[in-house]
C-alpha cells in the first residue's frame, strides 16, 4: 500500500489493518522502503481473531526507522520484517509465540542493541535473524553490516530439534555471553 513512500514521514498513531487476511497477502511490504519513516505506527486489529497474516517485509528497508511497538499475535511470518533497518534501536515486540518464521527478521539491524524477541516456541526457520552477513552463495557469505547485540538473553524459548539456525546472529561481534 505504502511500499517505497519515500518521503513518507508522518502517519497516523493507530492503523487500522482489521481487514488484513492471509488471502490478500496480509501486511507484506506495507511499509517497505518508507526510508523518511522514524516511528511505526501501532497496527489495530480490531476484533480480528487471524493468526496467519504475512508481516514479510511489513517495516523493511524503512532506514530511519527507530521505534517499533508491535503485538505480533496475529502474525505467522515474519521473515524480513525490519531487514536493512540500520536505525532501528527501540524495538518491542509482544505476543511472538505463533510466528513460525523469522529468518532474516533483523537482518542489517545495527543499531539494536537487545534481542527483541524471546518467545520462538513455534519457530521453524530462525536463520539469519540477527546477521550482518550476507550470502554469496549456498556455502559462503560475506561481511557487510557490524551488529551490536550485547548477550543472547537466558529466556530465549525456541524449540532447536524444529528450527533452521544457521547464522542466527552471524556478524554480532559484541556478543559476550
């Protein structure tokens, strides 16, 4: 709807998104490369009882954002959510244990600081959910964004028999337990 509103800076504090549906590709890329964008909008979904809504690249690419308040119970894929979101450092997530995939959820997010999410019990694919890196090919990658993630936090709740892991956070240099 809003996909590569560049100039976009203000919208409203509530978005209403109650008639979002698997059926119409949910809120995939809603606000992709909205790079004026600083703060998202809180996402209403009324009486709304979905759980399979799409929020694939529902903020990515929005460089400037940097808060994000999102309940995210209504979500089963989250996969480039905020991907290449340098800027984003306030994020806060609630309601994650559907989401089943959030492979490259924060993929290039330096700025954060936090691991946002705790709550992947339903996760299938997790991989390169924090990395800086980027694939060159099926077995190799490269280097491209420093991430600053402090600790993996002791509450992180994901099932690791059922979920693709690999470079989970790949790049996270700062990592120190």
């Amino acid at each position: 709807a809003f996909s590569t509103c560049r100039k976009l800076k203000k919208f409203p504090t509530t978005l209403n998104v109650s008639s979002a549906t698997s059926a119409n590709y949910g809120l995939s890329q809603l606000f992709y490369n909205c790079t004026s964008f600083t703060t998202a909008p809180t996402l209403d979904f009324g009486a709304s009882t979905a759980t399979d809504i799409s929020a694939q690249y529902l903020f990515g690419g929005c460089t400037n954002l940097t808060k994000v308040e999102l309940d995210c119970s209504h979500f089963n894929s989250m996969f480039g959510t905020f991907e290449n979101d340098f800027s984003l450092s306030d994020c806060r997530l609630t309601n994650t244990s559907n989401v089943t995939n959030f492979k490259q959820c924060f993929h290039y997010c330096s700025s954060l600081t936090e691991v946002p999410v705790k709550d992947m019990s339903a996760a299938t694919d997790v991989e390169s959910m924090y990395s800086g890196y980027k694939y060159t090919s099926d077995t190799a990658f490269t280097f491209v964004v420093p991430m600053h993630i402090k600790a993996i936090p002791s509450d992180l709740i994901f099932n690791s028999a059922a979920v693709k892991i690999g470079a989970m956070f790949a790049g996270c240099h700062d990592i120190t337990h």
